[in-house]
C-alpha cells in the first residue's frame, strides 16, 4: 500500500506540474525534463506513469472533464442547488466566473489546444458537455418544464450550452487574459446583461 500511495504521489506531482507548465508556456514550449524538474522526479520517474507528453496532456483534459460532471465544479454544482434553468441564469453567470478563477490553470489548456493542436481534444470536450446538461435536465425530470419556457425549436440543452458558453468565453478574458472589466464594465453588471441578452434576444420584437 505504502509503494501504490508514493507511485500515486508522484503520479499527481508529474500532472500539477504539466498543469502549470502546460498553461502558463504552452505545450510545445514545455520538455519532460521542464515537467520532472518542477515536479521534483526523474525523467524516468514522468515516463514510469505516462508514454508521452501528450498523453500527460490528455490526462489533464480528462481530468478536467471529470472535474465538470461533478459538484466540484462551481457551474454544475449551481445547476443542482439554485432554480431551475432558465430561471438561474444570474446565479449561473456567477457560477461561471467562479469556476474560471478556480480552474484556470485548466480552462487555460482549451486554448493551448486550440493554438497547438487545433482543437483535436476539446471534440470530446464539447460533446461530453452537451451529454452532461442532457442528462442533468432527465435526471432531475425537469427538460418538458424547461421546454416550456423555451422559443419554439429551441432545445433546452442548447440553451443551456449557450448560456453557459457566453459566461465562461466572457470571464474567460478577464481572468484567463487578464483583461479587467472587458466590455468597459463591472462582471456583476455584465452578468445581469447578458441574462437579460439570453432571455430576451437582441432584436425588437413586433
């Protein structure tokens, strides 16, 4: 047991390490030996556990994944404890931003993704996280009660992925990027904003 649990240690020291490395110089700026030396193990240590770089990478944005289907997550742990959607798009605005500033190291692997391999990992990202809000809305048995509230055609998953989407791309600049109050304004402003955007559209209705 002593040996799985320092074999588990190191294991998690190689992945933070990559983790930070990964989002903060980009992949292909980063070597096995920049990951073992901030990890504090050998280089044959990184390979004991993972064949490649790129599998480490991988793990991480499976590991990410996992992070987003539970109630670690800010977002989805909103989700389950404030109103039904779409009556809790404020509490998720906020949910939102909070997942980005806990998780940012990670969020900061979608765009290395984009930038480095062209979005080969995040096709598995995206579709597992439209299937999670599916199966979010049949189990709490609510997606007819959600349908209703919706325009014609428009199908509470995607709904659901819009919203979730304008928040984190939107907070995703002020913390990811560092850029303060991006739309020249304060986020809980912003977050009551683009609520009002998503339940009542942008164009004048006759």
């Amino acid at each position: 047991m002593q040996r799985e649990e320092k074999s588990e240690r190191s294991r998690r020291a190689v992945l933070d390490a990559a983790l930070h490395l990964f989002s903060h110089q980009g992949y292909r700026a980063t070597t096995v030996r920049d990951i073992a030396d901030r990890a504090r193990v050998s280089t044959g240590n990184v390979y004991h556990h993972f064949p490649d770089k790129e599998t480490i990478f991988r793990a991480l944005i499976d590991e990410y994944l996992e992070i987003s289907e539970t109630q670690r997550s800010p977002f989805m742990r909103a989700l389950h404890t404030t109103q039904r959607f779409p009556d809790n798009i404020e509490e998720l605005g906020f949910a939102a931003r909070a997942n980005v500033r806990q998780f940012r190291d990670y969020l900061a692997l979608i765009y290395v993704d984009v930038i480095e391999f062209g979005g080969t990992h995040l096709q598995t990202f995206y579709g597992a996280m439209a299937d999670r809000f599916t199966r979010f809305f049949e189990q709490q048995g609510s997606i007819e009660e959600v349908r209703a509230k919706l325009r014609p055609n428009v199908s509470p998953t995607d709904a659901l992925l819009f919203t979730a989407r304008l928040y984190f791309n939107y907070f995703s600049l002020e913390i990811l990027f560092g850029v303060p109050d991006p739309f020249g304004k304060g986020f809980e402003q912003m977050v009551h904003e683009i609520a009002d955007i998503v339940r009542n559209g942008i164009c004048k209705r006759d």
